[in-house]
C-alpha cells in the first residue's frame, strides 16, 4: 500500500475551499499525526485518503497498490475508525464480524477473528451484548476491534478519543499503540497536543485547508516552522 | 338514543357469544388484509431501499410520485382493479373477480406504496448516520440497503402495522372488487356499510367496536415493541 503520494490534493464543497493543494508523501512505520485548529481540514483530509471523498482536484497515489502497473482493490487495505463510531444494532461480535463477511471471509473464519479481537480491545465478555447499549469508551474500543480485524495496512483514526474521558482515552491510546505495533500503519487526526505528543512520530500540521508543516515529532514541539504552528503550540499549551 | 342503546347491547351479545356470522367476516377480513401485507412488504420494501440508497437521475421525481401514491383514492383503486380482472379486461380470463383472491390485488396496490414510501424515509434516515462507517467497511449499496433494513427493523415494523391498519379500515376498493357477497367477500367494512343501509344496526355496530379495537390494539403492539426493542438494543 504505502507509500501514499497526494499531489496538489483539492477539495471543495460548493464555494467553499476546503483543501488547497496539500502535496505530501506518507511513508510506512512512523505514526504520523494530522494536527491543526478545528476546521483545518483534518477530518476532509482523512477522508480522503480513505476515498469517503472524491478530491475536486489533483491525486492520491498508493504506490504500494500498484501491481504490475495495475492499483489493486485500495479500500480492502485499509480501514477507518470514526470520532462517533457508528454501532449496528446488533451484538458487539455480530458488529466486528460484519465487516469480516463483507470481506468475504466465511463466518467460522469470522467468528474465531471476531472473537480474538475483541480479547484483545477487553471487551470478550460483552460479546453477546447489544453494541449500542455499551458506554462510550466500550464503543470505541469495539469500533478499534472492528477496524483492527480487517486486518488493514492502513488505519485512519479521526479524532479517536474526542469525546472519551481520560480513563477510556488511555485505553484507546493502548490499544491504538498495539495496533501499531502490529505493523499496521496509523494514521491520526487529533487537535489535542498531549495526544499528538503521546502517539505521534511525525506531524502533519493542517492549516486553514493547507500543510504548514510536515516533521518529526520533536522537532515539531522544539522549534515550528511555520508562524500558524507556533501560534497553535502556544495558544494550547500557554505555559510552555 | 334508546335505540342506540339497545343496539350497543345488541353488538355485545354478537361480540361476546362470538357469534358466527361475526367470526366469519373478521376472519376474512383478517385474511385478506394479513396476504396484502405481506405481498405489500415483499414489493414494497425493496422498492423503498433501493430508492434510499441509490443514486440514480429522477429519484426526486420518483420520490414526490411515490408520496402522493400513499393518497390514492380507494374506490379509484378499486375501479382500475375491477376493469382489468372484470370479464372483458386483460386479466379477465382468471375469473378471480368477486373474490377474495381479487380484494388481496386491490388491497395490496392499495399500501404498496404506502410501504414503500415510509420505509425509504426511514431507511434513508438511517442511511445518512450508516453511509461513511458502511463504506469505510466495504458495504457496496446492495449490502448497505440490507444492513438498513435489518438496523431499522423495528421501525419498519411500525409501518408494517400502519399499512394493515390501512387495509383493514379500507372500504371502497374491496367493495368494489370483492362484490360484499354474503358468505364469500364480506368483509368488516363492507358489512358495516350494507348492514348500516339495511338498519341492521346490531352487527354494523359490533363489527365497528371489532375493527376499532384491532386498530387500538394494532397501534399499542407497534409502541410496545418499539420500546422493548430500544430498551435492548439502543
């Protein structure tokens, strides 16, 4: 799959830009973190990416999709894990088989993947449950699960913890950090800086529907390029 | 009004003796409108998915027609039935006028459209929550429309009981295509009709009381399973 190449990547819904020519190359391993203010364009972007959107302009480019000179099926090698993770209503394993089944696996094959998932994200035991009767923080980590037993090469996560307490968040930073360890590329939007600090390896810092700046980490937080990073750096974390 | 009152008496003893009469014309009527549904469902429910989820040109057209089919006229439903299954119609041939085979049609063409407009509504809600987690799964449109319907089954439910409700409390249409004949086509509402006009106000009357309850009771199944079903599932 990777890695992903956007080249002078547009969007725009009706009048309004909302990315402006984001060219970048995103390389397997290194979590890389898409920061920026609210309405940056973080949640489009991702979008995407992942191919929820079709760019008003420029492309995306699997590199590591093309066989021969053929893109294979992009989508099956990927998946996303939503801010409000949508749960069927149905038991919490019948949800992370579903995206199994649409795969084509059969459902023994899905069952026993299902179930060894959910062991994984601490949630085995609430299997048989409802999944929209669970807490916040238990949909979460199934919607993790579901993700994660696609078995993607790619997983987007788009502001995963923005409505979880510290507890649930840890969890879900856990769990996103297995995935990861895995071999599983991660590919995050969060506006939480202890978060992009916690998780991240390499920053894609979005501004106002444009890339600032794309960097490791550390020198991210030492010294911003950009003036809108510094301005977002300090306006977050005032004390630094 | 002491007429109506002895009347009223009357209706009870029919209800309470379960007189046969009685029993036979809400047992076809139960028959007939329980078919329709059925079929009604089988056609309709398809229909409304795929215009919930599909993109295609002149949905909004189609849509805007499908909601004003939920008004037809039940006599107009009956008319065009009555023409093509009547002797010299295309359909005539069957012979199945003035049977209860030919109220289910007219019934059925009756609240197909019904379903199928109320459920496109409630699928394509659901569809606005569903689209981006369904395709970021893998779900082409043919599976989303399936995933919707089995996500929204206890509203679709609802519905379900609306378009019986809708069958059962229908007049016209299955007068005019089932013939009221004693025996064979006499259903509650026709009945109610005849006895009315003849003054047989006794069985007019307790049929009333018979189809009033099934609508009560209709409606309160509809809430009590929608409750439930939150209650367990979310």
């Amino acid at each position: 799959m990777l890695p992903l190449e956007l080249d002078q990547l547009t969007f725009s819904a009706g009048n309004a830009a909302i990315i402006r020519g984001i060219s970048a190359r995103i390389e397997a391993g290194p979590r890389t973190v898409i920061l920026g203010p609210n309405g940056a364009g973080k949640s489009v972007l991702m979008r995407l990416c992942h191919g929820l959107l079709t760019p008003t302009g420029g492309r995306i480019v699997w590199h590591g999709a093309m066989n021969g000179g053929k893109s294979v099926d992009v989508r099956r090698h990927q998946a996303m894990v939503f801010q409000r993770p949508v749960m069927l209503r149905r038991s919490a394993l019948a949800n992370v088989m579903y995206g199994l089944k649409l795969a084509g696996k059969s459902r023994n094959q899905s069952g026993l993947r299902a179930m060894d998932v959910l062991e994984v994200v601490g949630l085995a035991q609430h299997a048989a449950r409802p999944a929209r009767v669970l807490s916040g923080g238990e949909q979460q980590r199934l919607a993790l699960a579901r993700a994660w037993a696609l078995g993607p090469d790619v997983l987007f996560l788009d502001e995963p913890t923005a409505n979880l307490d510290p507890a649930s968040t840890q969890d879900i930073e856990n769990i996103i950090n297995a995935i990861h360890a895995s071999g599983t590329k991660i590919i995050m939007t969060t506006h939480n800086l202890g978060q992009a600090r916690r998780l991240g390896d390499e920053i894609l810092f979005i501004s106002n529907g444009r890339l600032m700046e794309h960097t490791p980490i550390d020198k991210f937080f030492r010294q911003p390029a950009s003036s809108e990073a510094a301005a977002f750096i300090k306006g977050e974390m005032p004390w630094q | 009004m002491n007429s109506l009152g002895e009347a009223f008496a009357a209706a009870w003893r029919l209800i309470a003796g379960f007189d046969a009469e009685l029993a036979q014309v809400v047992g076809l009527s139960l028959q007939v409108s329980l078919i329709a549904v059925v079929i009604a469902t089988l056609i309709g429910l398809p229909i409304g998915a795929m215009i919930a989820v599909g993109r295609f040109r002149g949905r909004q057209t189609l849509i805007v027609l499908l909601n004003a089919l939920m008004g037809l006229p039940p006599v107009v439903v009956g008319l065009v039935v009555y023409l093509l299954l009547s002797r010299a119609g295309p359909l005539g041939n069957l012979g199945i006028l003035f049977t209860p085979t030919a109220m289910v049609i007219a019934q059925t063409v009756l609240i197909t459209p019904i379903i199928a407009a109320l459920s496109r509504q409630i699928i394509e809600d659901a569809w606005r929550e569903y689209d981006e987690q369904l395709r970021s799964l893998g779900a082409r449109r043919i599976n989303a429309a399936m995933t919707l319907i089995w996500d929204t089954r206890f509203s679709l439910l609802t519905i379900l009981l609306a378009g019986f409700g809708r069958a059962a409390a229908e007049v016209g249409a299955v007068m005019i295509v089932g013939g009221n004949i004693a025996g064979v086509t006499r259903v509650m509402t026709t009945t109610i009709a005849l006895e009315t006009s003849k003054g047989d106000l006794p069985l007019a009357l307790g049929l009333g009381i018979v189809l009033i309850t099934l609508v009560i009771v209709l409606n309160a199944l509809a809430a009590v399973i929608r409750e439930m079903a939150l209650r367990r599932y979310g």
